[in-house]
C-alpha cells in the first residue's frame, strides 16, 4: 500500500497512542491521561455512533464503568440511561425473577444506554481527562522503529473532514494500544489473527418502540428456534441460543438473540429468519412487531475467550475485543473491555516511565490471573451448550429448580466476591483457580 507523504508538521508526538474510541479504547486512555500522560485517542467514525450490540451492563460491568469515575451513568441516571434491578429468564413454561444479588464485591443493579450514548459518554470521559480525541481519524498502518526494526513506534492515520477532504498525519508514541474491535485491522496488519479453534458467537438485534421499556428488570429467553420448515409450517429445532428483551431509557427496547459457534446451525441459519419468527410470538400486549421497528435489525461476531495472542507484540498491546476477550458464558464484552484496559494502562504506564518494553508483559499475566481459568471454564460450556440436547436438558431440568439457577445466574454473569465464604464464591473461585488458563 502506497501512502501520502507526511511532512514534520503533520507528526504527532505522545506518550501513547491509542487506536479506536469504544468501550477499551476510551477507558485505557482514560486511565493514562489520568496518570499524566499525553494520550492521542483515534477514533474512524464521529460521534454519537451506532454499534451492534445488546446494550446492556450487567453489574460488573456497571463496577467498570464506576472506575471511570462515571458515577451518575453507573447509577442510569442521566437522559438515555435506565436502570434495572434483576433478570427475568423464560425457559419452557417456566419463569423466574432473578434479582441482581446483594454482593460485596459489585453493585446490585443494571443498566442500559444504546452504544450510540454510551460510547460517546466514555470518548467524552476520557476527553476530559486530558485525552487528545481525533473522530473521524482511521489507523491506516503501523510505523516502525526504523526500516530495519521490528519494533511499532506509531500510527499512520487518514484524518476526514466534514466536507470530506482527507489528510494523512503519523503520531508517533513510544506504547500502542490497539483497542479496534473484533476484526481488528491493526492487529491483522502485525500478522496476529483470530485463533479460529476458539468459540465465536453471532448475535442480531433490532430496536422497536414498546411498552416494554417501562419494565424494571432486563428479560432473557432459552426458547429460541430455528426457522419453521416452509412447507410444513412445523416449529424449527431448539437453537443453543439465547434471546432476549432489554428496556432503554427512550421508549424503546432492543430485542436481539445469539448463537454459538460449537452449533451446527451457526452458519447455516437465518438469523433475522429466527428473530422475525420468536417476535411473531410474542404476547400482542408487548407491541413487538414490525410495526413499531426502529430501523432494521443489525448483527455482529462476538470475539470470545482470548481468541487472538499475543496480547503484546512488537510494543502493540491488544485490549477488549481486538484480543477476543468476550465472556464466552454470556456475550458480554463491555466489563472486561474496561477492566482490561485498566490493566493496560498500569502496564503502559510503567513502560513510559521506565523506557522499557518489559513492564507491558505484566498486562497479559495480568489477564490471565484475573479471567483465564473462568475462561476456560467458558470455553468448555460453550462446547458443551453447541448441542440442542444439552441446551433442552438446562430449559426442562434446570429452569425448574431455584438454587440451581441461582447459581448459573452468577456463574453466567460472572459476578463472584473474591474473598467471601459463601458457598457460590468459594465453588467458583476454587474451580477458577484449579482449571489453567489457556
């Protein structure tokens, strides 16, 4: 690839770079600013923005978004926020009321904000904190250390402005961060691909004007289905997915469902075929139709179980998605975008002030302690739950009994106090801890 000469002028120097203003790229250059240091934050797009997501924070994540000092979000106060207090999950002819549990380690409440306002509230944040926000600036490629070093030393960038004339500048930083989502070009770009023997899930959602968004609790479905056969009408087989029903803050809800990659159906179905039929079905009350859709359904690859490694490399460190860090229990990727980015930042950190290359392997070490036997935890149900028979077992045999629930619920969310004796937290601390992290 050819690239636009750059002149002195159009070189920026900083402590850091970091590429992509979501979730980790916002809370890792939050976090540096707030330790002093001069950040450059790029974002391709400009804000407010859409992302495909479920647009839900489950209390961990509701504790990460806390640690950005993002107080008044983390309680759904302010307009575009909402707050729930629990989970309501249908399974067969079973429902139960779930409420977020009384932890000492996480708060016991969610919240909700479509991406468009959460992940503008977090670039603003991390703006305020002294971060240098370039909207609307696309990472184009890495620039070395020199032609015959390995090493990344910065950012080659296309900035567009409004009116659409482009510019190509260079910011030039002795860390990168790489927080660019999923598909991550920049990582690809260092020969750093998806790991394809981890689990992916696929998830669609759409939005629909509904009463449903006055309810005080999100709502979770284990009754998806594949399409019905065209001919015979007959309901499809029970899909290892789950659905479900999230209120927001402005009268809408976001309806979405999600598949695994360990299901044979995971490339063969339709997934707007499947949301369409399980809306068709649901009660007339709730006025989840065609109708009162807000736009067309939209989908996206969750990247789970650290499918992409290493997370450090030639000085670029990988962060939330680029290093495939979803929850593979539940899809969430949101709270470990920020606590990873957290961690990222106390490894860069000491990298910039030490002119050193060796404190940045602290980060996945880090990584790993925090998440990775839970994660391979994650990957082993992932595989397990890919099979219709298994996910039929947990809908009739598992939704009927309380305690068992209970304790998948807090499985599932990851919500664990690290020094209690409780039953739940001592189970699923020693098993996180006996299983290696991979």
């Amino acid at each position: 690839m050819t690239h636009t000469p750059v002149s002195p002028a159009q070189v920026i120097h900083a402590d850091a770079v970091v590429i992509g203003a979501g979730p980790a790229g916002s809370a890792t250059a939050t976090f540096l600013a707030e330790a002093g240091h001069d950040v450059v934050l790029l974002e391709k797009a400009s804000f407010p923005r859409d992302k495909v997501c479920g647009d839900a924070l489950t209390p961990r994540a509701v504790k990460a978004l806390a640690s950005l000092g993002m107080t008044e979000e983390a309680e759904g106060t302010p307009p575009g926020w909402d707050r729930q207090e629990g989970l309501r999950m249908y399974g067969g002819k079973v429902v139960l009321e779930l409420p977020w549990p009384e932890l000492e380690d996480y708060p016991s409440h969610s919240v909700t904000a479509t991406r468009a306002v959460f992940d503008h509230a977090l670039a603003l944040n991390a703006a305020k904190a002294g971060a240098h926000l370039m909207e609307r600036t696309e990472a184009l490629a890495p620039v070395y250390l020199s032609s015959s070093h390995g090493r990344v030393a910065g950012v080659r960038y296309r900035r567009t402005e409004p009116d659409g004339a482009s510019s190509e500048g260079i910011v030039r930083a002795p860390v990168v961060l790489a927080c660019d989502g999923g598909s991550s070009r920049f990582a690809v770009a260092l020969g750093l691909h998806r790991d394809e023997a981890r689990p992916m899930g696929v998830a669609i959602r759409a939005y629909y004007d509904s009463p449903r968004s006055e309810m005080d609790m999100m709502e979770g479905f284990l009754e998806m289905r594949a399409p019905a056969d065209p001919t015979t009408g007959e309901r499809g087989e029970l899909l290892p997915g789950y659905g479900w029903v999230f209120p927001l803050d402005d009268g809408k809800v976001n309806v979405g469902w999600g598949l695994l990659s360990s299901s044979e159906h995971f490339r063969t179905t339709s997934y707007r075929k499947v949301l369409e039929e399980w809306v068709a079905g649901f009660p007339p009350e709730w006025q989840i139709t065609p109708e009162t859709m807000d736009g067309r359904p939209r989908s996206a690859g969750l990247p789970m179980a650290h499918n992409r490694k290493p997370l450090v490399h030639r000085g670029v460190v990988l962060v939330g998605d680029a290093g495939g860090m979803v929850n593979p229990f539940n899809g969430e990727g949101i709270s470990y975008a920020i606590e990873a980015g957290e961690m990222a930042a106390v490894a860069a950190h000491e990298a910039i002030v030490r002119r050193s290359d060796r404190p940045l392997e602290a980060y996945p070490a880090a990584i790993e302690e925090a998440w990775g036997g839970y994660y391979t935890l994650g990957r082993a149900f992932v595989w397990a739950f890919g099979s219709p028979t298994v996910m039929r077992l947990a809908r009739d045999y598992g939704m009927p009994r309380r305690r068992l629930m209970d304790f998948v619920f807090r499985t599932m969310a990851h919500l664990v106090n690290h020094r209690s004796k409780d039953a739940t937290d001592v189970l699923l601390n020693t098993l996180s801890r006996a299983v290696p992290a991979a």
